[in-house]
C-alpha cells in the first residue's frame, strides 16, 4: 500500500512523461535560445568542452530550466518547490554525518580504480564492456556522503551563480548527485568516471566537480534522445554517441565536450545480426510496444485503434509490456482488447528478449520509445504513431526510411502492411548515420 502511495505521488509530482507537445520543436527551440540569452553572454556558449567553471554551472540551471514544457501544471511546480525547501536540509545533512562518521584518507593518498562508472540497468553493461576494454568498477547511486571539501564546493557554486538559491528543487538533485560522486571519488580515486546521463539537469554540474579533482568524467548515450530542451546545454570531457546523427542533434542543443566519439550502439548490432535474418513466419504479427505516451494520451492509443482496425483478421496482435510498468501495460492491453474485440497476446520482457519479440514480429508499432528504434535498426517494418498540429517528427530519419511509415489520423497503410522489407544501401545508410557499425 504504501509503495503504491509512493510510486503515485512520484508519478504525479516528478512524472516528465513523453507527450507530443514536449516533442515541439519550434517551442522547444524557442526555449532553448530564450534561456541562452537570459544565462550567458553572446559566444560563451561552445561545443568544444572548454567552459570556465561558472559557466558549467549555469549551464546545469539551464538544463534545469529547460523542463519547463514538462512539468504538469504550476501547482505541481508550486509543490515540488516545498517539498525541495523542507528536503534539502536532509540531503546535506545526512551524507555528510555518513562522510564525517567514516574514517577517511585523503583520496589522492589512497587512490583505487582507474574507471568507475554508474550502472542503474543491466541492459547497458555491453556499453561498458566495449569502451573500457580494460576494466572497470561498478558503483551504485546508494552509496552517499559529503566532506567539508564538497561543502566548500557548493559554496563555491553559488558564488558563481546565486540563482540556484531560487530554486531548491536543483539544489536538491545537484547535491544527491554531488553525495554519489563524492562516495566514489573518496573511496576509489578513480582517473575516470563514467555515466548515462545526457538527459539530466546535473551533468554540468559534476563535470565542474570532477575538474575540481582531475577526474575525466565521461557520459554513454544509452537512450534515443530528441530534440528538447531537458537536453539541451549539457557539458562532459567526453561524450560517446551512437551516430552522426546524434552527434548533429546534441551539437544543436549546445551540448558540449571535448570529445564526442562515435561508438555505435552494440546492442543495435546485436540485434541486426540476430533479428535481420530471420524469415517471419504466418501468421503475421503486429507487434505493439507499450510505453507512458500510449498509457496518457487518448489521441495517441485513437491512432492505435486505428492501425489495429486496418489489419486483417489473419494477424496476431501482441503487446509487449514496458519494463518499468509492467501493471499498467497490462490494464492498458486489458482497454484495448475490449476497444478492439480481438485477442491481443501479452510478451513479459522478463520472460521473451526483445530479439525474441522482432523475431516473431512482421511490424511493429510504437511512438516515443527506444524499442521501436531498436525494431526499425534490428530490419523490421515499423508504424510511428503521430499526431501532427504542426510538429516536426523528433526523429528525422524516420522521414526518409522506406520501412517506417508516420501514422497519422484518418492514413490508410494495407499498402505498407503488404510490401517487402527494403535492405538496400541507402537504408543502412540511414540506419549507419543513427548507429555506425551496424
């Protein structure tokens, strides 16, 4: 009951759920250049991962600010402004009575590991495996503590940027996020530390306090990423991407570093070399990958309908349910079978991979997820569900890719369920520009 009440208030407060308006391009980019030109001076703002320390900073309020077009509504922000000025004591506090209590050298005498990245999914280890061939240390986001040393550093952050004082909420995650990587860094002393987050609001922030201790701090693309501002203004000594497309996207949303490495997704060649190969067997199947924007947005699981009411009544119909909300995929199948009056198979990640999901699959159907990028890169045909009003589509590959067709309402697409899969050379030059080496 009371991890219900948890997980509804986090949904509620701090849900930034994909919906079409966050996709905006145009308010997006509007955004983005209104909070450049409020927090930086004309030029300050490079890509080449050589910004001065007040700059980082206030490119992490920027970042911060960018969330405006996701948060719910100005009660929800009124809210989660309280409940930041009544935790904050507790997020500094805390972590440092655990950092005073234990016995510690200065982390220059002690040294430890040469890489020590985050890893909250297991899903992302082969990211690891192949860019530190050498090793690495895992660490996790539990371990917590401050030293008198990051107090100074906080300190020393809001001389550079009094802003942040105006906004608790930032303080709050920058210094749960500062608790983790002091932890690391005063019990291993690493040369690097390495992460998976080009989407949050800290980033910046770390990068400045890893150059406090002479530590490369690294970040690993492991997500499809649009174009919106929550990513926009992000800063690492070196960013690993999967394509030039990426390297394009980020480039715009004056993200920056000083390296920006095209490394390919292994998971993407995993895929292709598994999946591409198989025949799909009668009968065929309309593969639904169910995310947060088909559970929230009538007009997105309308559009749904109507794909299903296309297909012909041969077609098996299968859903495979997110990972992380596994209860309400399955109440969200339950409201389409009896929208649709048709059979509609479950697949548990848990249970089936997602290779043994595309291998089953003729098409596969979905909006703002990973999967179904996964799916069009593995050689199936997909379906990215739309609803235009003006707005750009946040993948611009999906344009020019003969096996994606953009759905949107009132589109009739039996044509693109009976034509063949297309592999010629200038779809893998498509799927080579999202993810090289595939």
């Amino acid at each position: 009951m009371i991890k219900n009440i948890k997980s509804w208030l986090i949904e509620r407060l701090w849900g930034m759920g994909s919906t079409e308006i966050n996709f905006n391009h145009e308010k997006n980019q509007e955004l983005i250049s209104e909070i450049e030109k409020d927090l930086f001076q004309s030029g300050e703002i490079r890509n080449d991962g050589k910004s001065l320390f007040s700059t980082l900073i206030r490119r992490t309020l920027a970042q911060f600010l960018g969330q405006k077009y996701w948060i719910a509504s100005l009660w929800i922000y009124i809210i989660r402004y309280g409940i930041s000025i009544f935790a904050l004591p507790f997020c500094i506090l805390v972590p440092l009575i655990r950092g005073m209590l234990n016995v510690r050298f200065s982390p220059k005498e002690k040294g430890g590991a040469q890489v020590v990245s985050f890893l909250e999914v297991e899903f992302y280890r082969p990211f690891l495996d192949e860019i530190f061939p050498d090793g690495y240390t895992l660490t996790s986001t539990h371990n917590m503590e401050l030293h008198l040393k990051d107090i100074k550093f906080i300190l020393k952050v809001l001389r550079a940027c009094p802003q942040y004082l105006l906004y608790p909420e930032l303080l709050c995650r920058v210094v749960i996020r500062l608790g983790q990587y002091s932890y690391v860094i005063y019990h291993n002393y690493p040369k690097i530390i390495s992460n998976f987050a080009e989407g949050s609001c800290w980033s910046s922030f770390l990068t400045a306090y890893c150059r406090e201790f002479g530590i490369k701090h690294i970040n690993i693309m492991h997500g499809v990423r649009y174009f919106s501002s929550p990513m926009a203004f992000a800063e690492f000594d070196v960013f690993y991407l999967w394509g030039e497309y990426h390297l394009e996207q980020f480039k715009t949303m004056k993200v920056s570093a000083k390296e920006f490495k095209i490394s390919g997704n292994p998971l993407h060649r995993q895929l292709r070399e598994i999946v591409s190969s198989t025949i799909t067997e009668q009968p065929h199947r309309l593969l639904i990958m169910s995310e947060f924007s088909l559970f929230k947005e009538e007009k997105l699981f309308s559009l749904l309908c109507e794909v299903i009411s296309q297909i012909d009544d041969g077609w098996e119909v299968a859903c495979r349910l997110h990972y992380q909300e596994i209860k309400r995929s399955i109440l969200f199948v339950k409201r389409l079978r009896d929208k649709m009056r048709r059979e509609i198979i479950l697949e548990d990640p848990g249970e089936v991979s997602l290779s043994d999901s595309l291998k089953k699959a003729s098409i596969v159907v979905g909006c703002y997820t990973n999967a179904l990028t996964d799916a069009w890169i593995a050689g199936r045909k997909c379906i990215y569900l739309h609803l235009p009003q003006g707005n750009k589509i946040p993948l611009q590959e999906y344009h020019h890719s003969k096996n994606i067709r953009i759905f949107s309402q009132g589109d009739k697409i039996q044509e693109f369920f009976n034509s063949p899969v297309f592999d010629d050379e200038i779809e893998l030059a498509l799927k080579n520009r999202f993810s090289r080496n595939i």
